[in-house]
C-alpha cells in the first residue's frame, strides 16, 4: 500500500502543478509593465486600463450577464418542473423526456451550435442576443433537469401522497411541498446554468450575431487578432471572480442544506 | 379537548365495508374479491406477509389506488369516486413521508394551513394534538433533527389533526427497533382508546397485531384468509397459512376415524391416534390438517396419569433443546420420526420437575381442547 | 412493489399534472434540440446553396465528399488526437482521484482541483498560449537563461493541442473518478487479500469493478467533447492538427457547404452516440430500458450524466 500511495501522491501533486502553473503565469504578467512578454517591471497599467479604458470588454460582459441569469432563469423554470414531472408522474413521453434530456449532454458542443445556427437560419431567425439567449437555455435545461431530478430521488412519492392525503390539491402540492425539498437541487441547477452561460464559447460563436459579443467571444478575438495584456489582467479578475462566486454558493448551498 | 380527555373510551369514527374488492397489477392479482367489515372505532389489523395485498388494500381506502370493481363504504356510503382529501380518512406512511423542509408544527398544522384557519386555532390545536403524542417541547425541530420514534408520533398527529373517522396507519412501526416498537405500539393503542375512532392497522408482524388488534384479517396472495380476534386466529386458524403464519406451531395431516359431538379421533402417522376439537366435524374418512401450539404442550419424564379425558400423550426422544431464558424450546422425535415443537416456561421455585436435556426420552401430553382441527383436505 | 404502484397508480390517473409539467421542457427540447439535429440530417442530403444555405435538390455529394480522402486525414487526424488525449488524461486522472479520495484533507485537495477548473475555459487555453507563444514565458526563460537564442516555436502543432486538450478536461475526468472512488469501500480490498487475492488481483477484481460507472462518467466526459474539439484546435493547433470540429466550422462559414458541413456533424453525433451506447452496453446495461417497464429509460447512462452534472455543477 505504501509505494502505491506515494505513486499515487506523486502524481497528484504534478498534476496541481501542470494545474495551476499556466494560471500563475497569467497573474505573472498581468503586473508586467511591458506590452511585450518580456518582464520589464511590475505595474498595475492594464488592470487600469480593464477598469477605465474598455468600453467593448464591458459591453460583452454585460450580454454575457444578460445571457447568463435570464437563460439560467428560463432554463430552471422549465427542467424543474420536467424533473417533478419525470419522478414522480406518469405522462406518455415519459421515455423521449428522459432520452432528450440526457443527449445534449453527451453530444459535442460544436454540434448543438452548428445544428442551431442551421436551425435559426432556416427558419429566418436573425441572429442576435435572442438567439445566443434560446441556445443557452437549450444546453443549460439538461443540467438544471439532472440536478433537480438527483434532488427529487431522495424522496418516496409517500410525500405526495401525504400532502394529497392531508388536503393539498396538485397546486399546492407542487408550491408547499414539492418546490420547498427541491430547493437545493433548483438553486444549484440554477447556479450551474448561470456558470456554464458565462463559460460557454463554442456554442455562443456559431449563433451570434453581430453586436451580441458575450465575454467568452471578446477573449477569443482579442486572443485571435493581437493579445492586449488587458486580458491578462481580465483573466486574473475572472478567476477570482469565479473563485469567489463558487465559494460563496457552496456555502451558500451548505447554509440552505443545514438550515 | 377534541379527543375527550377523560378516561372513557368513546366509539367515534366510521364503519368500513369493502365488498367484493378486485385490483390487479398487469398481471399480478394484488386483490381477489375482497370483502371485509370493520366496526365504529375498532382497531383493526391487516396481517399477511409482503406481497399479500394489504398495502394495496390500506391504499384503496386511502383513495390512492382504485380498484377493478367492488366498493368501500364509509357509513354507507360508497367513497371509491372520492380523492383522498374527501374521504375523512387519514394515512400515516411506513417511511413517516414528513416534509422535510417544514418543523414539527408547520407539519402538523399543514393540513389547517390548506383550509386557512385563523392562527390562534391552528396553535391551539396543533398543541393540544402535540400533547396527545408527547411532543410538545419539540415543536421548533425539523423532522431531520427527530429520532424514528419522534418521527412517528408527528405523522400520527399530522394524521389525527384533520378528526379523520378513519386512520390507516402503513406498517407504521417497521422502521423502529424492537424495543422502540414495543413501546410505540403501546403508546398507539393508548392513543386509539382516547381518540375513538376507527384505525386500520397493515403489518407484516404478527406479535403486534395479536397485541393490539381488536380483530384481524390475514390475508395471502391478495385473498382474505380469515377474520377474527387474536385469540381465534390464534388458537383457531382457519387454514394451514394462517396457523404457520401467525406464531409458532405444529402442524401435521391426518385422517379422521372417529366423530362425537365436536371432538374428532385423528389417525396420526407416527403418533397414533390424537383427539382434537372441530366446530363444524368432517365425515369419518377424511384427510385434514391438525395443529397444536407449542407452549400448550406439557413436556415430562413420566408417562402422564391420563385420568382427564381428551389427554393425548406421546412419547419421543429429545432431538435439540434451545434455552432463551425465559423459557426453553424443544424439538421432540417420536419413535416414527415425526418431530414436534414444544415450548416450555421456566417456572418459579414451585416447579419441581427434573431438568430436561438432550437425548432424554419424553412423555409430550396436551388436551384435545388445545388441538385444533384446521382444514378438510378432501 | 411498493414504490411502482405508486408511480403508476395515483401519478398516472385522470388529472395527473405529469403531462403539465412535462409540456415545457418536451416543447424546449424538442424545437431547439431536436429539430435543428433533424434539419441537419435533411440538409446533409441536399444541395449546397450559392451563398450557404440549400436548394432542396436531393444528392449524396456531402457523403461521397466524407468518402475523400482529405476528409479521411481529418477524420483520423480527430480520432488520434481524441484518443491519445483521453488516454493521458485517464492515466493522470486515476491515481489522482484515488489519492485525492484516500487523503484526509479532501476539501483542500478538491480546492486545488476546482480552481483551474472555474477558470474560463478561453482563459484556460491563453494561458497556454501566454507560456508557449514565440513571446511566451517559456521562450522568455529559455532566451534569457541562454538555452535557447531564439524563440522556439511551441503552438500550432498537434503536441500544442494535445497538452492543451489534457490540460482543459483532466478536472472532467478527476472529479467523478474521485466521487466513486471515495464512496469505495476499501475494506473490501482488504477482505479480497484476506481471500488470497494479490494486491493487484485484489485491485482488478474488487475495485476496478466497483468503480466502473466512476471511470465510464470520466471516459465519456473527456472523449466526448475532446472528439467534438473546435476551440483548441483553432488557437494552438496547426496544419498537423486540424480536426473535424474545425472542418465544419469552415465548411459552414469559408466554403459554405452547408450539406458537407451538416453531413460531418452528423459523422460526429453517430460516432458519439454509438461510442457512448457501446460503452454502456459493455458496462451491461440495455440502454433504453429495453421491456419497458416505463421506470427508467436510461438508468446508466442518465446516472452516469446526473452524476457528472452533480460533479461538475455541484461543485461549482
């Protein structure tokens, strides 16, 4: 046992390394003087230049939050109640619900995004906000259903049949009893969906379109046509960003969970 | 107090009639032809190994199932086109089904909540139905906090609160350890004697149904076996199932050779012959099935003095003798073969008789009053 | 017994809300994710149109054009590429979630993972390109140390898209690795020397099969989208390393053959799908339910995703 776990242990921690070196590279640079890669000296010119002079970063960073929480929102609303439905009620169509939802998962993302360019330019559809806005919610529904769905397992369909048994009609039996224990499993479907939003790239680029540049899509083309060392500064600020953000969700879960 | 804090029982509640009850699951026959009265305010039990039909049977009353044909009337009146909120009957689940994310009290008070009744009648309420169950000071906590047995008594006060004239409780006590179970069932037959009203038991246990039950139905394979008190299905079960299922007991065939008045002469393989009591006797010649429970037996060294008439006596040779304490358990071989179960109370300083012990040769006597004739095989 | 009259009985009667709450979720999917996949399948048997597009003339072209050659190159090129990928990926991600699993400072271990993992998936693939480019860190040190006296160039080969590639989904493979193995009861190990096994014995016949659906979810969850790769090929990859994603992208937007474009999409989804059903199967499980008792249709599969889904939104 011993030589395997220090085989093991060796290799954990050159992964963290290969990990977090690139990253700490990037923080690295962010605090260069020079424009160039050369290290010439340690200043805080471009997280000024983030914060003041990039109106265009700014404006993607807003559609990428416009994106994130109103796709989040509407891809929520609908897999949580797809989730009740497939553990607990019995509906035809109950198989394909299960299959649609579980497929999106497993294709390449490249394939979801040319399927639905294809798909918005058949049916006329101009390419916008909107359309990165349908696209979203598309591949954030299967998340939010999943999360949910592994929420509502841990429960016997007894606890409905309490609420009806105790004078609950189906409304108040979805709003009293099945939203409140679904709670964890809808707010980190919720967050997931906002977090895969904000990351997404692959399928953003096929189904832009002109104006509606999410943060992911300003990155690429400022990686693609002249790196600015802006955005060694922008990555520092977005992982913490996201570093923080994930921190105070999970506690946030933990709290909800506990309480 | 809704419940008559005094100590007489009061007989509330609803008559139950199932008649002629049939569902069936693809094809599985969960229920064939079903029929079954249960008095006003009568603990009654459905008892019967898993798969028997009487979940199915407790979840038809409930309104949570429907079944193929038949009816359920409650005071005379047909509740199968009812959902379970208009029925007056309420359910407290195997797994408790407590909302999780609710306390103590909001479970309880859930259903009041639903009819929007005014605050100060849901608190009164709520507490004098968390005093009935012991509760009181554990109000605040979430079900999650709560033990098995806490667990329990919120379901049966969440049941009770809505005055249902019917409870059907799902093996509500499986979860708990033997010990806890016990005292829970104790604490459900007090709760019954204050409250008054009708409640219908499903257990797979046939040592909490003897205790508690007003009457019993067994039931098998989605068919009732046989109705009774504890002491009927005990001392008189009505078929092979019932006398195997309910306790322990020796059961064996054999072949009727003589009939006065309700004792009955049996031709025992192995035995010779045995008197037995039968209530409605078979004709001379028939096969049929006999039973004697062990602890009815008496188990000597000496052949017993058979002045009493209807003593049977039968002679063996200890095979295995289990000591649990309080009494012992002996398997005895009689000369043919035949093994015959007999449990014997380890008595106070009175008793005088002489250790029993392995190998020892035995006399095993019991009264034909003991011995029940149990089915007519042909 | 118990649970599925249940289900069937009072979920499935008149009135049931089932189909209700159904009804958005089997709209959304179906009109956004399905018919786009059922208008590729169209497209790829159409007529490409002048400027993108398609003229509803029936053809085989974009299937006769897979069949040549070039095509073939990219299409190995893609599998290579996918395979090696997933394979170093897998044979770092194993002893790192059995370390991380064994470890009594799981959280911090977990943390460590996590926060490369959160980074942005482009910033993820900058920092690549900010250590590996001709002004790059790398080339940096290498200058200035006097190793090198020029830049080296380190992108745009097919090495450059596979250490990224690893780099980017390693996290994917990790973590669910990590969740079965920590639910492993290594007792049993213990149980299986006891029995005479060896140690090795003890690991291929008690644990490995205990932590299957762990190393499945991990496989899937790199293979899949590792073959489907566009971004990392485009930015750090070059000639040698030109894959499939790639190639639709620039039939759909440079040349503008939409059927050839539909038609490669298509190639990647069969390929995934049979990739993904064949493991499954394997893994024996039938993957739609095969009688049907209308419990669940994809028990495996579905909890092999609700698991990565929980791995990689859970712990977001």
């Amino acid at each position: 046992m011993r030589k395997r776990s220090s085989f093991s242990k060796a290799v954990f921690i050159g992964t963290i390394v290969f990990l977090s070196l690139p990253l700490l590279v990037l923080v690295l640079y962010s605090f260069n003087e020079s424009k160039s890669g050369s290290w010439t000296g340690f200043s805080l010119r471009w997280y000024v230049k983030l914060f003041t002079d990039s109106p265009q970063l700014w404006r993607a960073f807003g559609n990428s939050v416009i994106v994130a929480l109103s796709s989040a929102l509407v891809a929520t609303m609908i897999g949580t109640l797809g989730a009740v439905a497939v553990n607990w009620y019995k509906f035809r169509l109950r198989k394909y619900l299960r299959t649609i939802t579980f497929l999106p998962m497993i294709l390449p993302e490249i394939i979801i995004g040319v399927s639905l360019l294809v798909f918005f330019s058949g049916i006329g559809l101009k390419l916008s906000l909107f359309t990165v806005f349908v696209a979203h919610v598309s591949f954030n529904l299967p998340f939010v259903f999943l999360l949910v769905l592994a929420r509502l397992e841990e429960f016997d369909f007894s606890i409905i049949e309490a609420a009806r048994d105790l004078g609950a009609s189906e409304t108040q039996t979805l709003l009293k009893v099945i939203l409140p224990i679904s709670m964890p499993g809808i707010i980190s479907g919720f967050l997931t969906a906002v977090t895969l939003s904000l990351e997404d790239f692959v399928i953003t680029f096929f189904v832009t379109g002109p104006g509606a540049t999410t943060l992911p899509l300003y990155v690429y083309s400022a990686i693609r046509f002249g790196v600015s060392p802006v955005i060694n500064a922008l990555s520092v600020v977005m992982i913490l960003g996201t570093v923080a953000l994930t921190w105070s969700t999970r506690n946030f879960l933990k709290y909800i969970a506990a309480k | 107090m809704e419940y008559g804090g005094a100590k007489q029982k009061t007989v509330k509640g609803s008559d139950v009639v199932i008649e002629h009850v049939r569902k069936s699951f693809g094809d599985f026959k969960a229920l064939d032809d079903v029929s079954i009265g249960i008095k006003k305010g009568e603990f009654f039990s459905l008892l019967g190994p898993s798969g028997c039909g009487k979940t199915t049977l407790l979840r038809i009353l409930a309104g949570f199932e429907s079944p193929e044909s038949g009816a359920v009337l409650l005071d005379g009146r047909d509740v199968l086109s009812l959902p379970p909120d208009g029925r007056h009957v309420n359910t407290v689940f195997q797994n408790y089904a407590l909302f999780p994310h609710l306390s103590v009290f909001e479970n309880v008070a859930f259903s009041m909540r639903l009819k929007k009744a005014p605050e100060s009648e849901i608190r009164a309420k709520v507490a004098d139905y968390l005093q009935l169950v012991e509760l009181q000071a554990h109000a605040k906590k979430k079900p999650s906090q709560l033990s098995g047995g806490q667990k329990q008594r919120v379901a049966i006060a969440r049941a009770l609160i809505n005055e249902p004239s019917v409870l059907l409780l799902d093996e509500p006590l499986s979860a708990l350890d033997a010990k806890l179970r016990q005292h829970m069932l104790i604490e459900l037959d007090s709760i019954h004697d204050k409250i008054g009203i009708t409640f219908i038991y499903v257990t797979h246990d046939q040592q909490e149904a003897l205790s508690v039950s007003d009457r019993i139905a067994v039931m098998n394979a989605g068919e009732v076996l046989q109705i009774g008190t504890p002491q009927e299905i005990y001392e008189a079960p009505a078929t092979d199932f019932v006398a195997k299922f309910i306790g322990e007991t020796n059961l064996y065939e054999a072949d009727v050779v003589s009939v006065s008045g309700e004792t009955v002469e049996l031709s025992v393989e192995g035995f010779g012959i045995i008197k037995v009591t039968a209530t409605e006797p078979p004709p001379v010649g028939s096969r049929v099935s006999w039973t004697i429970r062990p602890e009815k037996i008496r188990i000597g060294l000496e052949e017993p003095r058979s002045s009493r008439n209807g003593i049977n006596a039968v002679s063996g040779v200890v095979d295995e003798p289990i000591y649990s304490g309080f009494q012992s358990k002996f398997y005895v071989r009689t000369p043919s073969g035949q093994v015959l179960k007999v449990i014997k109370q380890h008595a106070d300083w009175s008793d005088e008789g002489p250790e029993i012990a392995w190998k020892d040769s035995v006399w095993l006597s019991f009264s034909a009053e003991d011995a029940y004739l149990v089915e007519v095989k042909r | 017994m118990k649970r599925s009259p249940g289900r069937a009985g009072a979920a499935g009667g008149a009135g049931s809300p089932g189909g209700l709450y159904a009804a958005p979720s089997l709209f959304w999917l179906t009109v956004f994710f399905l018919a786009p996949l059922a208008i590729i399948v169209a497209y790829s048997f159409l007529t490409p149109g002048p400027r993108g597009g398609v003229e509803w003339k029936p053809t085989l072209d974009a299937y006769r054009a897979i069949a040549n050659p070039s095509f073939a190159r990219v299409t190995l090129n893609t599998i290579v590429v996918a395979i090696g990928a997933t394979a170093v990926t897998m044979l770092i991600a194993v002893p790192c979630g059995y370390y991380m699993a064994r470890s009594s400072r799981q959280t911090l271990l977990l943390m460590l993972v996590m926060i490369p993992f959160w980074t942005n998936f482009l910033i993820r693939i900058y920092a690549w390109i900010a250590i590996l480019g001709n002004e790059g860190f790398l080339n940096d040190l290498l200058i200035a140390t006097g190793l090198a006296r020029q830049s080296v160039r380190f992108l745009y080969n097919r090495g450059a898209v596979m250490l990224v590639l690893v780099y980017t989904y390693l996290p994917y493979a990790i973590l669910p690795l990590y969740s079965t193995i920590d639910k492993f009861d290594f007792s049993l190990l213990e149980a299986a020397r006891d029995l005479g096994a060896s140690k090795l014995g003890a690991i291929n016949k008690v644990l490995l099969p205990n932590i299957k659906g762990g190393i499945l979810t991990a496989f899937l969850f790199t293979f899949i989208p590792i073959f489907g790769a566009y971004a990392v090929p485009l930015l750090v990859g070059g000639t040698d390393s030109y894959m499939l994603g790639n190639l639709i992208a620039d039939e759909l937007t440079k040349s503008r053959d939409w059927p050839l474009a539909s038609a490669i999409s298509l190639v990647i989804t069969l390929v995934t799908t049979m990739g993904v059903l064949l493991l499954l199967r394997a893994n024996g499980t039938s993957v739609l339910g095969g009688s049907g008792d209308g419990e669940k249709p994809v028990p495996e599969a579905s909890s092999a995703a609700a698991y990565g889904a929980q791995a990689i939104g859970g712990s977001r």
